[in-house]
C-alpha cells in the first residue's frame, strides 16, 4: 500500500476503504508518511469531500488514537447511567454551556430519579471572534481547566459532572492534523470538521449528544445550508457509533445575552440561575437544550414540552444555583473572590457608555464585528500567545428590535486601555443600527431555526 495512490483515488473522488485511512493516519503519526503527502490528501477531501462511510471509518481511527473515559465498574454493572454532552460550534456571548451543566443535573436528580446523568464535558477556547467555554471557566480565580483524566473520573462519579480542555491523551491525532489543516487552508472542510468534533466527544463514552450548530453573521457556517450540512454529518456520525443525537440550527446573528467577555458571561450565568431578569434568546437556547438533553435521557419517555417545564420550575425556585458555585468550587475556583470582583472591576476598569445617536428601533447588532472589536480591546486572543483581559466585555441595555431615543444608552462597554476607546468610537457605529421602521415579526424570531433529528 503507498500513499501516493491512496491520495491519487481521494484526488479523483473516489472512496478510500478503511484499511487504507487506516495506513494514511498510522503512518502520518509514526512519521512514515510525511506531512507534505498528508497535505496533499487533506486537500483532496476539501475539494472532493468524503462518503458517510469514509467519514464513520475516519473518525474512529482519529478517536482510537488516545483513551476512552471508563466508566466504573459499579456504573457498567447497574447500567442505570446516561452519559451526555454538548458541543456549540461557537458564538458571541455563547456561554449556554456554563449554564446547562447545573441545570441539567439539577432537573434530573429532581424529576429523573432512575437515571443518573453524567455531563463529562471537554471544551474549547475561543476560536477567531468567539469566545471559549475554558476562557469563560478561568476567568474565576483559580478554577483549573487541565485536569488529569483521574480526576476528572473522581468528579464525575462523586458530582456528575466536570468541565476541562482536551488532554495529551484524547485524541492526539486531532491536535496534529488540526495544526496541518490551519497552515494548509482546510479547516473549512465539514468532513474534516466532523471528525475533529467527534473524535474528542467519542472518547468520552457518551450515550447521547446535542449539537447547537450556529449560522449567520456570527456564525462560522453563514448559511443555513452550511449548518444543516454540518449537523448531518455530525449526527450521522455520532448514531453510526450506537450514539442518540440531535442537532439544534441556531442564529447567531446579534451577540446571545445582556453580556459578552468572559468574567461578564459567568456573571450573567450567576444572574439567570439566581433569579435576576434573563435575555429571551438566552433564556430560550437554554431551555431547548436542556430539555433536548433530558429527553434523550429518558429515552423520549419525558417530551421536550415537559422537560422545559421542569426546567423553568428549578431556575424559578433557584435551585440549580448552588450547583452552579460547586462546578466552580469543585475545580478550584473561588466564588467568593468572584463575587467580590463583581463591583470592584467596575470601578478600576475604564467603562465608555455608547448612547443612540437617533430615535428608532435597532436593527442590528453584528455578531462578528462585536467579536471582533471585543478581541481588538483584549477579551480574545489575536495570537496563540495573546494574554486575556477577562474583564473586557459589552453590557447591553439594548438589543435588537427593541425601540431607543436620542441619548439612551445602548451598551457599557469594559476596557483597560485608553487607547481602546478610540477603536470603540470608531468600531462600534459600524456594527451597530438604529433603523426609523419598526421591524417585521419575521426580525424577532426564535433562536432555533430548525431541530434535526
């Protein structure tokens, strides 16, 4: 078998069997094949993509290139376990995730009582203009994301639960060929995409996975088409390995929340499970999700309806805030120290109020370019290297479609230096619209395009 004739049939559109994927991927990890020919197949599948059989096959290698978590032996012998998470494929002011974990097992030990759900959760960091759950994480004081894979499996089997990065040891081949595909120009390809997301979620022994695949201006997939397409193959994957899925095509057009930047996101997180008003877009992605994931735990023995109900029931009583500190807490962060920082930050921080300029409604809020802007002030990274300013960040008094007059004040924004304020006074008019027309009901809509089952 030789490379050259196994990139040779991909280049040609034809299907590669697993014996050969097999040879590319084992060869390319012990060095036999050189990065150069791996280039070259790489870029075959960007132009020719792959079949649902190759991409099944592709993914699996890529997943059996590290560990899989293993369930205790008490776990596997009850079976009475239902292991699930959620992968985002990013956004502005995204931080679903920070809330879902608490919410769900709160409901769950609550109403679900012959199961108990485990949320092993292995996250990014901010990706471009989005933002990373881990980022979000560490933004409280001590709170460490790189844990030992012994530790994680303590704190799933005594909470439920973790939040943390991908370790050396899942999927190391992810790491290597996402390094080849960013220097190559095939990060963009869905197939590869795919494989890299699955990869790391396969090895950790889910039973079920919910998918929130964004589009519009925000998103990385822009169209609708894109996003669908993305959550098929994500979905045909994850049920070709005996997983339950479901994907969410969500809009990602305006920032999600009242809050983007890190420490400001966990704050709004704190704020929703602790009874303060909560932002209807917000507030609906996470009842989608949540419910979504509690079905599939229940087997579709709860419906979706139901299991919004039960979860709008904790976060009207507050239950779920006390779990929300302990995934904090569990993992060495000090929400003490956070919640002190909550005023103190304010007042050491510059804060530059943008105020509408016109009467109307607004119309727009550019996802990216408030991305964008959030990282040119410090609250993202613009290289690897690039220190986070976790206390960057816009506070919103406004969103889209709601009515302003002359001089009310649309945003706070949070900065550490002068020189940042001249890129908000000029950054922030081009993303921002005030139109004279009310807006369509169309404008408004909810946040989920569309479920795929």
């Amino acid at each position: 078998m030789q490379a050259k004739e196994i990139i040779t049939k991909k280049r040609l559109g034809e299907e590669n069997s697993k014996d050969e994927l097999e040879f590319l991927l084992k060869g390319f990890l012990s060095g036999e094949i050189k990065e150069y020919q791996l280039s070259a197949w790489l870029m075959a599948v960007f132009f020719q993509g792959m079949t649902s059989r190759e991409l099944s096959y592709w993914t699996e290698l890529m997943w059996h290139s590290g560990i899989t978590l293993e369930r205790s032996e008490e776990a596997s012998r009850i079976g009475n376990q239902y292991w699930i998470d959620k992968h985002s494929t990013g956004g502005v002011g995204d931080k679903t995730s920070l809330v879902l974990v608490p919410l769900v097992k709160t409901v769950s030990e609550k109403y679900l009582k012959n199961i108990s759900m485990r949320i092993p959760m292995i996250s990014g960091r901010g990706l471009g203009h989005t933002g990373g759950t881990l980022d979000k994480l560490e933004s409280v004081s001590g709170f460490k994301t790189q844990l030992e894979i012994q530790k994680a499996m303590e704190l799933i089997n005594s909470q439920g639960f973790f939040m943390a990065g991908q370790t050396d040891a899942i999927a190391p081949a992810d790491r290597l060929l996402y390094s080849l595909r960013d220097v190559t120009g095939t990060i963009e390809s869905i197939p590869l995409i795919v494989s890299s997301i699955m990869s790391k979620k396969l090895a950790e022994n889910l039973n079920g996975i919910l998918f929130d695949i964004k589009t519009g201006i925000g998103a990385f997939m822009t169209s609708s088409e894109q996003a669908r397409e993305l959550a098929q193959g994500l979905i045909s994957v994850a049920k070709s390995q005996g997983l339950d899925a479901v994907g969410l095509i969500t809009k990602m057009d305006e920032p999600l929340g009242w809050k983007t930047g890190h420490f400001l996101e966990v704050e709004e997180c704190a704020d929703f499970l602790n009874g303060q008003p909560r932002e209807k877009h917000l507030e609906e992605l996470i009842l989608e999700s949540a419910a979504w994931m509690l079905t599939m735990a229940s087997k579709r023995k709860i419906s979706v309806v139901e299991a919004k109900s039960m979860c709008l029931d904790i976060i009207e009583k507050r239950e779920a805030y006390p779990l929300f500190r302990m995934m904090f807490e569990s993992q060495g962060g000090d929400f003490n120290v956070f919640e002190n920082e909550r005023e103190l930050f304010r007042k050491h921080s510059f804060c530059f109020e943008y105020k509408a300029e016109q009467s109307g409604v607004i119309s727009l809020i550019h996802a990216r370019q408030m991305g964008v802007l959030l990282v040119e002030i410090g609250g993202g990274r613009l290289t690897k290297e690039s220190t986070i300013d976790n206390k960057a960040g816009f506070e919103f008094y406004k969103k889209v479609g709601h009515s302003v007059h002359t001089g009310d004040t649309i945003l706070r924004a949070y900065y550490r230096k002068a020189e940042d304020l001249e890129k908000l006074k000029k950054l922030l008019p081009l993303a921002i619209k005030i139109s004279e027309e009310k807006m369509s009901q169309s404008d408004s809509a909810s946040i989920v395009e569309e479920i795929i089952l």
